[in-house]
C-alpha cells in the first residue's frame, strides 16, 4: 500500500487524493473529482514559495467522475500546495501535502484501478511518450520496473513479435496481428533494463480482415542474442505491446516472397520501398525478388465496345513513377484513374494523365479502332524504390473497376530513359507533356547515370607529346566506318604529328575489343599516337566529351565528331590562334561541309520554333561552299559540337558539356551559352574547312528517338536560356556589338540536374 501524506489542510476536500512515487523524485498525484458542469479543472502546485513544473491529464473513471494526474518532480520540498481551480461555486480548492513521507514505488494496479479504457490509453502515452523526456525518466530503474508492470498489467501474455524474413544491412522484416482501430503507426518503443527507447520503425498497416484484425509489418534491427524486453506500438486510437524475443532462425527473403508476397502486390511493394531505403544491395534484392516471383499481368482487351484499357509502362526511378497504355471508354464512363502503393491511399492520376490519339489492332489483318493513349507521372510514389509491377485501377462511373497490371518493367536507368522517351509519340509532344511528364524522370536518369558511371580505362597507342600544344577529343558510338580516312588526315599533317595528342572516347563498351585491333591496327600503318578511353557504360555524348577532356593535357581543346574529315593540313592552328583571351575570344568554330561540298555548318544561331521553343540552326545550312556571305568571317551566338575549339582551362572552369542533355543534341549550344555567359565571345572562322558527315552515329542510339530526345533537349535549352537567348539574338539582329549574357533563371532542381566535372591528375 501506499503511504500517502497527511493532509495538513484541506478547504471543502474533493473525494480522493493519492500521491505516488514514480522514480526517484518524480511524483504522480491523483485527485478524483466528481464530474463538473463549470468547465476543465485545473491544478497548480507550489513549494517553497514558487510554482513547481507539473504535467497533468484528465481520466475518465468508469462511474462517470474525473481524475486529474499530474506529474512533477519534488526537490527537497517539506511542504507542496496543490490548488484545484475551477471546480464550482465554492471556488479553489488546496490541500498540502509532503512527498518525503512517500517511500514506496507506486503500484500500477492502483493507479489503473476505475480508469475508462480510453483513460487508459491516454495515460499509457503519458507515461510513455510525454512524461520520460520530460522529467528524465527514460533510464530510472525505478520507473522502468514500474512501466513493465503498468503495460503488463493492461496486456497480461504480450505476443511474442514474429520474425518474418531477413532483409539486409542486419534489419529483419517482422510481424504481428493488431486490432481493428490500430489504422497507423505513431510512435513505438523499446522498453529493457537498458531504459524505454524510442523507435524509428518503418510500418505498414493491413486492411482489416473479417475477424477485425489488421496485419502489422515492421522493419526491425535484428534481435540481440538475448533478446528480451516489450515492444510499444501506438497508433491513434490503440495500443498494442509485444514482447521482443531473443534471435531465432527467420526465413529468408526469397523463401517469404514465394510464399504470402506471392500475391500481395500491395505488401510486396512496401517491402520493395523498405529494401531500396536501406542500401544499394537492398535495392538490387528488391529488384531480384521481383523478377523472380513476378505477379500475373492484368489487363482487359476488348473488340466490342465496353471498356478496355492496358497498361505497358511503369517505370520507376527516385523521380517518382510514369506510367503509360491506352484505354477505350467509347461511352465515357470514365470517373478515376487510380494508381495503387505499398502503403497510404492510392494515387488519383486522371488529373496528372496526358492524352493521344492511337490506333489498336483488331486482330482482323490490316484492322485497327481508335483509342486513347495515355501517360502520367506520379512524384509521389514509392521514394524512388524499383517498383516493377504497380497495379493500376480503372474506376467507372458504373462501380466496375478494371485492374491493369503491367509485365515485369527495366529497374536500370538507361532502359528507363529509352522507355521515357517512347511514352508519348513526338508528334503530340508539348512543352506541358514535357515539364509534367516525361522531364523529371529524364533528368533522374541522367543524374543516376552520371553519379553511377565507372572510372573508364584507358589505353595507350604509342607515345604522344610531351607537352601538347593541343588535345583533340572524338567521341565513338558504334560507327567506326570513317576512322581510317580520319586517322590518315591526321597522321599526314605535321604540325598535328607534331604537337596534337588524339584521344578517342568509346562511349559503347561492347566493342572494346574490336576497336582497340583497330585503333592499334591504325596506330602501326600510320605510326600516330592515340589513346583510347572505354566508357564502362554508355553515358551519351556530353559525357564521353566530358571524359576524354579530364585525360587531356594540351592548352587547346578540339572536340571533334568522328565523322568530320580535315579538308587540308593546318586546319587546328589556325583555328587555336583566333583564341584570344585578351581580345575574349572563348571559342572558335570552322566551316563545315557535306561531302558534296554544300554547307552544313557556317555558325549556330538560335530561333522559336511555332511553340516558342528555341531550336539551333546553322547559318546556311545547304547552300554552295563557296557561298559569299558564309565565307566572312565573324563573331556567332554559337557553333556547333561537332567540331569546337576552346581553351582547356576554359572547358574546365564552365564545368565542360552538361550531362543532363539526353542522348545527344543541344548541349553544344548549352556550352556556347555557357562560354558567352562568362564574357567570351565565339567566332566562326570560314578560312578553315573539314568535312561532316552528319549524325552518323547518334541515330545508331538504341534509345535515341530523334523527336522526343531532341524536343526534351530543346524544351530544357528554352527553360534554362529563354530570356539570355532573346537579349542575345536581338542584339545579333540589331547590332554588331556582342552581347554580355546575363545570368540565366535558377532552372528547378527536380527538372535540371547539375553535375560535377571532375578533372583527373595527369600521370
């Protein structure tokens, strides 16, 4: 029993007082009131003449009368004043009581006794989640031995918490029934001799089943040896504990995926999310359980005309989720578009869907019906985790419901870029598809490629100049058929011999080999040093530029396309020496011809397009060679990539090409803009000819489709650009005089992705 304190005095006395000792010198005091009708009592406690800190709540008690706990802590004080306001017309009420004469610990059975079951729980979170931090309870074993007994008193025989696979990184996926009105995961904790800790757990809360109860998933670091302790969840409206046992054998991943995830896309989807928020490895486990127990593809076909609609695009990336398919809703009953999760409510997408026009087969030869293509993008969708097999949900306003779930869909960020780019046909394309839809999980893969390229290797044919005067770097994608014509222009001009060093950059590994026998073939015939740098991993043009210039040396740097020949010896001097850093010459471009002696390139210039978006041009692109105006020289807003010369140190500080241009198209002119933007100006230098065989090689990208790729690219140049390019072309209209660029607009950084350019040490 408790020994509670005299009451010294006590002016019109409420029905009971109890006082109990909590740990150390922290009290809980109880006063049971009858129910009032004059509003919330309140109550102040004073000692030694100053108002002590408490904490209080109200309990219900189960005949309907109130009582007021309040938490303090008493240091030293022989005599506290507890006042009772608002309690009637009799006005306050005080007694006075003293904490010293209070030895035993407090009994958990009393205080519980009478208490509604909702007061029940309110007190359980005050003694759990308000009180400890507040008066340094979480360590007392005092309080600690009491608390068990307090949950132990409210959950006799806890259920033991199940292990129900091993995930990575020493976490383990458990599990455990909860009742119907547990609908959330608030806080939980771990109560042991070592104290009551807070729990950052990750949790999913199954739908209720006939019975009532509800499945409850947890993340949990894996038990210690031991084990031992209480596990407190609390959601809302519920409390549950269970006890935590000590390590045991838990079954594998694979081994629980085949079984209950085998069809529970919802459950398998919420560990997919747990998985790639715990590491790389996690990640790739997610990926691997997916493709090995994939889940039935759902779609309805129809050749009537009830609806039907398919889902054939679901990719994935920390971007979030775009989807796509067609459906047909001949009589529009369309009423939602629903995309389902792990965990939380679906997604409504009709609002965020883009819509075409397509032609279906009938399954008749020759015959197809209209329908409707659609795509959407959903940032708010599983944290970026590999989810390869979302389901999706067609509501219509008759109560029918089409489920559509895809095939297993690419986890990689190369083939989600290509997927990405074919989701919508170029010819519907719009600014709005674009900046809604498709460009944030573009410019996600671009960022994902970028951060997770590995270090290319590098290869020596013989041995280039000691110091360089110039570096000349040729990116290669799958077409090798002019390397011998190029090699041999190089190799027959001396001052190139001389004072050049060629790097090739092979942005398409697989052929390592073979183009290395051939560069090493060239190499013998010609005796020209080269040097060859494999990309591990295709990473588009503006990355293998960007990685053959970190191996460059020479004070000029010459990016080349593979497909432009010299027409004469000479041609890289005279082009270093219109560099000026004096006179703020950043860059030079020469004149560019087809092989049949038209113009493809005499500077860039840029211009709207019907829809406002800036496009590059080239100044008289297919006139004769020999067409007067192309042949003056003079300042340019830009020139093109495939051939630029610039300073080295130049193409450093600008942080080189920007990675974040998809595939290929744009990103020279990006630089250009860059260049000018650092008080430069760019000179096209006709006096020098080579010959370009244009775009032999990008459109050899497996998943470069040349409208959407290049409309992304041009929408992205617009975004970032738009009010530079306008000051820039008005003031090339009219006025010799070039312009200084401003800065340009901060482009969102969902949208446009920045990346570093690293220079490696020379060896």
């Amino acid at each position: 029993m408790l020994s509670l304190a005299p009451v010294a005095s006590a002016v019109a006395a409420p029905t009971q007082l109890e006082l109990h000792r909590l740990g150390g010198s922290v009290f809980l005091l109880c006063w049971t009131l009858e129910a009032s009708p004059f509003g919330k009592p309140s109550i102040a406690l004073t000692g030694g003449g100053r108002r002590l800190a408490a904490a209080s709540i109200s309990l219900g008690l189960r005949d309907g009368r109130e009582r007021l706990a309040v938490a303090f802590r008493a240091s030293g004080q022989d005599g506290i004043v507890a006042t009772l306001s608002d309690h009637g017309p009799q006005g306050d009420v005080s007694a006075t009581f003293d904490p010293a004469l209070v030895h035993g610990l407090a009994d958990p059975k009393e205080i519980l006794t009478d208490l509604a079951p909702q007061a029940r729980l309110a007190l359980a979170n005050a003694l759990l989640r308000a009180w400890p931090p507040l008066f340094g309870l979480s360590t007392l074993p005092n309080y600690l031995s009491f608390l068990r007994q307090f949950l132990l008193l409210l959950f006799p025989k806890p259920a033991a918490m199940q292990p129900s696979a091993v995930l990575v990184e020493g976490q383990w996926l458990c599990e455990t029934i909860v009742p119907a009105d547990f609908t959330g995961l608030q806080t939980a904790s771990r109560l042991d001799s070592a104290g009551l800790t807070r729990l950052d757990l990750k949790s999913r809360v199954g739908v209720a089943d006939r019975s009532g109860k509800r499945e409850l998933h947890l993340v949990m670091d894996e038990p210690p040896v031991r084990g031992g302790g209480l596990l407190i969840l609390q959601s809302e409206r519920s409390l549950a504990v269970r006890s935590l046992p000590g390590r045991q054998v838990a079954p594998s991943l694979g081994r629980w995926w085949a079984g209950k995830a085998a069809s529970r896309d919802g459950l398998r989807n919420w560990v997919v999310e747990q998985l790639a928020g715990l590491s790389e490895q996690g990640r790739l486990l997610a990926v691997e359980m997916q493709r090995r127990v994939p889940l039935a593809v759902q779609h309805v076909r129809r050749n009537d005309d009830l609806p039907a609609a398919e889902l054939d695009l679901a990719v994935c990336n920390r971007a979030g989720l775009l989807i796509g398919g067609w459906l047909r809703d001949p009589d529009e009953l369309l009423e939602e578009v629903l995309l389902h999760r792990g965990a939380g409510e679906p997604i409504a997408m009709l609002s965020r869907l883009q819509r075409f026009p397509v032609r279906l087969p009938t399954g008749e030869e020759g015959e197809t019906r209209a329908a409707t293509g659609f795509a959407g993008f959903a940032s708010d969708y599983a944290a970026g985790a590999p989810v390869l097999q979302p389901r999706c949900e067609i509501k219509l306003r008759s109560g029918t419901t089409l489920t559509l779930r895809p095939p297993v869909q690419p986890a990689d960020a190369a083939t989600i870029r290509a997927r990405a780019l074919s989701a919508i046909p170029p010819q519907y394309l719009t600014a709005a598809m674009l900046e809604e839809t498709l460009a944030p999980i573009l410019a996600s893969c671009q960022e994902e490629l970028s951060e997770n390229r590995p270090e290319p290797t590098v290869k020596a044919f013989g041995r280039s100049p000691i110091r360089p005067k110039a570096s000349v770097v040729i990116p290669l994608y799958r077409v090798y058929d002019f390397l011998r014509v190029q090699v041999a222009a190089f190799a027959g001009d001396p001052w190139f011999t001389e004072n050049a060093e060629l790097i090739y950059v092979l942005d398409s590994p697989e052929h390592e080999a073979e183009v290395a026998h051939l560069l090493g073939g060239l190499h013998l015939a010609y005796g020209l040093p080269m040097q060859l740098v494999a990309m591990r991993r295709n990473g588009g043009f503006s990355a293998a530029c960007n990685a053959g210039a970190l191996q460059a040396r020479g004070e000029a740097l010459a990016l080349v396309n593979s497909d432009v020949i010299p027409a004469g010896n000479g041609w890289l001097p005279e082009l270093i020496a219109k560099l000026d850093r004096q006179r703020r010459v950043g860059a030079v471009g020469p004149k560019l011809l087809y092989d049949d002696g038209s113009l493809q390139h005499a500077g860039l210039f840029f211009k709207r397009d019907s829809k406002g978006t800036w496009l590059n041009h080239h100044y008289f692109k297919g006139m004769p060679g020999s067409y007067a105006p192309a042949n003056v020289e003079r300042p340019v807003p830009g020139v093109t990539g495939a051939c630029i010369v610039m300073p080295r140190e130049l193409f450093d500080e600008l942080g080189g090409f920007d990675e974040s241009y998809v595939i290929g198209d744009y990103e020279d002119s990006d630089l250009c803009l860059k260049i000018r933007r650092a008080g430069f100006g760019i000179v096209y230098a006709p006096g020098v000819e080579l010959y370009h065989l244009e775009r032999q090689s990008i459109s050899r990208s497996v998943d470069y489709t040349r409208g959407a790729a290049s409309q992304h690219n041009a929408w992205l140049q617009t975004r970032r650009w738009d009010a530079q390019i306008e000051a820039l072309m008005l003031a090339f209209e009219t006025s010799a005089v070039e312009p200084a660029l401003p800065e340009p607009v901060p482009s969102a950084p969902d949208l446009v992705p920045r990346f570093t350019f690293r220079r490696a040490t020379a060896a």
